[in-house]
C-alpha cells in the first residue's frame, strides 16, 4: 500500500500545484535510516527530475564515518567518490507538516550511471526480495508494530534518561500498560502525531501504552512491505519531529533506559496468492499449510545470521534479555508472547507469523527484506520448524546472538542470505557495522569506572 497509489510524475506535478509548494525535500533512506538528500526549489525539482549524492552516502556509519582498508567494502563502493542519480517515487510524495512554507518530502531510489538501482540501497534491497517472491507467484504482507519511548529532553549524553513530564505536572514513576490515562498525559502531542500522518496518509491504526515509563507503541495497517517501510521510515522522522515541537525526546533506540523494557519493531507477515488474493499460509480446509510451517521453518533457521540487520547496533543486544518483554530464542507458538515467532489466534485467510526479534532501531527497508527472505528461503527449502511451545520460552536457552561481533559474523558467513540480499550489500554494511562496533569499544562507559577504576 504506497502513500499515493498509482501516482505518476503528471500526478505529482499537479498534486505540488494545488498544494502551492515551494520546495522539496528529497530524501533517500540510508543503511542506518537515516534521511539523506537535499532541499530543492520547486522549479529546479521539476526541471531536473533527480539529483545527485555521492555513493558514499550509502556507506557512512551512524557517526558519519566510512570504513577504511576493508578489501570488501572498496570493491563495493567507488574509491572516486562518483556520483549516484536519484529519481523520486512519486508514490511516496506528501507534505511536510511542521514546516513554515508548504514544503513536500518525497523519497528517492538510487541508480548507477548504467540505470541499474544501486544494490546495496535499502529499498533496492527490499526490491529485489519482493521481485523473488513476485516470480514464484507470491505476494507478501506485513503489519509493523512499532514501539518508542517519549523522554524529557537530554543535551548531555553522559546523563540517563528520564520519562517526561505530562499535563498533570508530572512523569511517569511506575508501569502504565495499556493505561488509556497514561496516553492522556501526552494529549497534546499525539493529537499533532494523528495530524501529521493523515496529512501524509500514513494509515497508522491503534496507539497504545507499553510496558516502560513513556513507552508508547503505533500500529500501521497491513499491506505491501515496499509501501509499509516507506510508512514507518516517515513516522519515526514525524514522530521525532512532533515530540520536539512539545519539548521532549522520541527515541526509537532499542533500549534507551535502564531498567525499562527495550523496544521492537514487531512485524505480521502473510502471504497471498498474487493471482487469487488467497492466503498460501491456510488449506481450503482452513488447517495451517505446509508452506506456513516451512516460512516459520526458515525464520528459526536464518534469523540468528540476519540479526546484525533487525538488532543492528551495540545497544540493541540490551534488549534481548530474559525475562524483559523480548525473545531471547527461536521457538514459535500459537498466541505466545514469550516467543520469537508467535502466531496470533485468527481466521484462515488471515493466518500469520508475528516476527518479535526486530528491533525499533532497525532500518524498515532492510528489516523487512531480511525477514521476508528468511520465510522465503524457508519456503523454497522446505524447512520444517522446531516443534511448537507451549508454556514460556523464556526459561529455554538463548539462541541467538548475544552482541554485534557475533551476529556480524553470522551474518558475513551466511551463503544463502548473502545471495537473496545481494552480495554487495552484505560487504557493504557488514563492514559499516564492524567500524560502528570499533568506534564503541574506543568509549568508556560509567560501569567500567564504578567497579574497576579502584577495585581491580
């Protein structure tokens, strides 16, 4: 489900003349999430149809640093710094609510000189797994889930974080889930949320209160993964965006507060029939398929390789402890929230797998593709799932990656995973990941300090 469907760039030349637009904002999603790109006048957008970045954009780590001597990387990306061209999908234009003028923000797709997408590109990664699902007759459809944190503004990053203050004066000290009165504290600002993405056709459906002090999550309605990441990619910036405007953070690390719950981005996954509409995961009959155990199947087998891609960063590995609201292993279970897959009670056609393993922080382009191309291969293999849990798996062994390192590993060592994601894109942000984790280990952090600085 795009934001504008079927748009055309005669659409969107007609949609930015009744809007009066002045400028545009073109974006493109880099492999952390970050938007990318510039702001253009309305009258050099239209004559020039693209711009121009540098294909090291693509290649930066969250910091804004580019890998050095990695053979893999160098081969990758040009070391003459060239220029990539960037067209905009008219399909993603909409409005940019908080700003002055009437501004629009429309995304752009990457391409080489040739006309070939730039691989390594996030939505050029989703593509190509959708086209693998598209020649098998498949469409998928996903339903993200995504959970953030509201805190009181902090410009010093040596002090944790504190839940902000609400209408009544205070913050949250003790737990609120699903407390509509907890969500009331914060009227004002998500009354501007809904705004904003009804002005941008967002579709998000359902707010409520999370576990954690502050801890909200937003529901989008399902539909095409394509559509759905370029969705969530505008609301994190939206929602950041609005919590400003309301003098407070929006965070979506994966784990912001000691303490506190960490935060996922869970995902419903299905898939149809592209020619009938009907759901692959059910019998006529209404029984699970055999390709719905397979999908599972190929979730518990590839997931552990794609974790550096749904936890990607040091901090996400806070999030995956026992005990805290998160999967510490691969089981799957029918309505079981202690799980990695859960699979909610539903109709036949409306049978699904809930991926709970991704986090908040991960990039929606590339978490998607990864996990959609775990399903994938587990539907092309054949790979039958463990058998089903019943009680909480939280008391079963952890089985998954316990830090960046090990899942970097994983991942580069995964011949399957590098051949449905593309090769390049496996060099390329493995090693955006490993200079991330370098520049990690140059900080000390307040606990190296309390217990060894006079005690070891």
């Amino acid at each position: 489900m795009a934001i504008r469907e079927n748009f055309s760039y005669t659409d969107m030349d007609d949609w930015l003349n009744a809007k009066r637009v002045t400028e545009i904002e073109c974006l493109v999603p880099d492999l952390t999430g970050v938007a990318r790109g510039k702001i253009l006048p309305r009258v050099k957008f239209t004559e020039e149809r693209g711009m121009r970045l540098p294909e090291a954009v693509l290649g930066m780590t969250v910091t804004g640093n580019s890998p050095t001597n990695d053979a893999a990387y160098d081969k990758a990306i040009s070391s003459t710094d060239r220029d990539m061209i960037l067209k905009a999908d008219p399909t993603t234009i909409t409005m940019v609510p908080w700003a002055v003028d009437p501004t629009a923000q429309v995304i752009h797709d990457c391409y080489f000189a040739s006309g070939e997408l730039v691989d390594f590109a996030p939505r050029s990664v989703l593509r190509r797994v959708l086209k693998l699902y598209e020649k098998k007759g498949w469409k998928p459809l996903v339903a993200p889930e995504l959970e953030f944190y509201l805190t009181a503004k902090n410009i010093d990053p040596d002090l944790p974080l504190t839940a902000p203050i609400g209408r009544s004066g205070r913050s949250e000290t003790s737990r609120q889930v699903y407390s509509i009165d907890a969500v009331n504290e914060f009227d004002p600002l998500f009354e501007d949320i809904y705004d904003y993405c009804d002005m941008m056709n967002l579709d998000v459906d359902t707010l409520i209160h999370e576990i954690g002090a502050g801890q909200m999550e937003i529901n989008f309605q399902h539909g095409d993964p394509l559509g759905l990441a370029d969705k969530v990619f505008y609301f994190k910036r939206t929602l950041r965006e609005a919590a400003l405007k309301h003098d407070m953070y929006a965070t979506f690390m994966a784990k912001p507060m000691a303490g506190e719950p960490g935060s996922a981005m869970h995902v419903h996954q299905s898939v149809v029939d592209a020619a009938t509409g009907r759901n692959i995961f059910s019998n006529e009959d209404g029984s699970a398929s055999k390709l719905f155990h397979q999908y599972i199947g190929g979730l518990q087998r590839y997931m552990p390789s794609a974790m550096a891609v749904v936890a990607p960063y040091v901090n996400s590995y806070r999030r995956i402890v026992r005990h805290t609201a998160a999967p510490i292993n691969l089981q799957w279970g029918i309505d079981n929230r202690t799980v990695g897959f859960r699979v909610p009670v539903s109709g036949s056609q409306d049978r699904r797998v809930e991926n709970r393993i991704i986090g908040a922080d991960a990039n929606p382009y590339l978490a998607l593709a990864v996990t959609l191309a775990c399903g994938y291969l587990g539907m092309v293999e054949g790979t039958e799932p463990s058998p089903i849990v019943e009680g909480s798996a939280y008391n079963m062994p952890v089985e998954l990656p316990q830090g960046l390192p090990e899942a970097l590993n994983l991942l580069r060592g995964e011949g399957a995973l590098r051949e449905v994601l593309g090769e390049r894109f496996i060099d390329v942000y493995s090693a955006i990941k490993e200079l991330e984790h370098q520049e990690f280990m140059t900080v000390i952090s307040p606990w190296e300090r309390e217990h060894l600085l006079l005690h070891v």
